[in-house]
C-alpha cells in the first residue's frame, strides 16, 4: 500500500491538525489576556508528550522517504 492516496491522506489530517493547533493557541492567547485562564501543568506535559511523539514520527516518515529516492 502508498501512493498519492497515502500521501494525501497524511498531507489532510496534517493541514487539520495544524489548523486545530492554531485555533488552539489563539484561545489559550485570548483567554490568557482577558479571564488570566491559561492550561494546567498536567496539560502542558501530555501536550509536549504527545507532539513529541508526532515529530518523532513525522522524521521517521521524512527517513523512509529519503531512503526510497535513494533506491
């Protein structure tokens, strides 16, 4: 399996998660300045865990794809 429906696939969930990211953080910015309301500790850390898992696997896709033009 791959291909440009592969590709595809990868290239919308990222478009949606980034766009879900940046309305994230123009909330936290807003309700930072207006109520003082910011994310817990706790959220903070599962935050930074979990985009730390999506970076690490996003370089393992950028690897795969650097080997296969290799070939």
């Amino acid at each position: 399996m791959g291909g440009i429906r592969c590709a595809k696939e990868i290239i919308d969930n990222m478009a949606a998660l980034v766009h879900q990211m940046k309305c994230t953080e123009n909330t936290i910015v807003e309700y930072r300045d207006q109520f003082n309301v910011e994310p817990t500790q706790d959220q903070v850390k599962e935050f930074i865990s979990r985009t730390e898992a999506v970076a690490k696997y996003c370089q393992e896709i950028l690897d795969y794809l650097e080997q296969q033009k290799a070939i």
